[in-house]
C-alpha cells in the first residue's frame, strides 16, 4: 500500500469504480483480489514518489492488487477507501508492448482521479471531462519522474493505445497531458514530438 492525497468520494455501501481502463468492468469480482506483483509494487513506489512531491504529507493509503477478473486497470472506491486494481495479464501484455514506462503511465492516470477529486489545481480545467484531468495528473507525475525519452515515448504511447472507454479525443487529451506536464515541469517539446507521432 502507498499514500495519496485524501480522495473527496462519497462514502458508498457498496464499491464504486472511479475509473476503468477497459470494457469488462462487470466481470470483476473484489474476492479474486490477491497481492501485487513485486515488479507492479516497485513501479507504484515510483509513481509514489513522484506524487508525493505534489502531495507531502497529505498523502492517504491506496491499495495495490492484482486480479485476473479486472478489466485491465481500475481506481474503486468502497466505504472511503479507494484501490487500484489490475490484471496481471494486462501489465504483462502492456509491460511486453511498451515496458515500464507503460505501466509507469497506467497507474498514474489511475491515481490521477485520486489527484484530481482532493487537490485541484489552475492549470487543471474544470471544463475538461474526468478522463482528461486524469492524464494532465498523470502527465505532471511523469515530468516529476523525469524519464528518460524511451520511457515516456512508452508512457504517452500507452496513454493513447490504452483509452478509457469514455469518448474522449486525442487533441483533448494531450491538452489536458501537455498542461499537467509543463507545470511540473516537464519540456512541452518533448511532449508535442511525441504527439505529432501518435496522432
């Protein structure tokens, strides 16, 4: 487990999924939960990491699990407590295609909800939809990780290949990433290289 800010979700009986990187939402069964991997808990330390610079020490406790009933990666939130749930066979098929910053950039747009519903910020629009103020958290933590060029041509890659399933356009959404990156102080032209790629 790892700290986050304090998410602001209604206290609900029964779970709530935050967000869902994938179809196959109703599949998931919080019983087949198991511990993470110790490959999947170092990559979330980084992210951590990164976060906790925006964060300090308002940072709460977000479970880690893996669980094959999962529709690749999802934030829920149950009785106040929120945790990230992924399929194994989904990090694995991600990790294989892009590495680690693949990964890097899933769980950070997972915890980006998170960000996003407790902390707010300016550059954060409120006219974006949820999905986009997600990627501009998860851009600020990549800048705050300062990777190297493979990996966050690998994590923006992701990004793109791996939409949640609400609509939303490529031209918002690396707004939204360009946003969050520059702010914490990522080099846009970086960004927008990649982007003229995945467009």
């Amino acid at each position: 487990m790892w700290k986050l800010p304090p998410l602001l979700l209604p206290f609900v009986a029964s779970a709530q999924i935050v967000c869902s990187l994938g179809s196959g939402a109703s599949s998931y069964k919080s019983g087949s939960d198991q511990r993470p991997t110790a490959d999947a808990m170092e990559l979330a330390g980084r992210v951590n990491t990164a976060l906790k610079t925006i964060c300090a020490t308002n940072c709460p406790t977000v479970a880690l699990f893996r669980n094959p009933t999962a529709p690749n990666a999802m934030l829920i939130a149950e009785s106040g407590k929120a945790k990230l749930v992924y399929a194994p066979q989904f990090f694995a098929a991600a990790y294989e295609s892009q590495g680690d910053g693949a990964i890097l950039a899933v769980i950070a747009h997972e915890l980006g909800h998170a960000l996003d519903d407790s902390l707010g910020a300016v550059w954060v629009k409120s006219s974006w939809p949820p999905e986009v103020r997600a990627d501009s958290w998860a851009a600020c933590a990549l800048a705050r990780m300062d990777l190297s060029a493979s990996d966050l041509e690998a994590a923006i890659t992701a990004l793109a290949k791996y939409p949640p399933p609400v609509q939303t356009n490529w031209t918002e959404r690396f707004a939204g990433m360009r946003a969050g990156y520059t702010q914490c102080g990522g080099d846009a032209s970086k960004l927008d290289k990649l982007s003229a790629r995945l467009k």
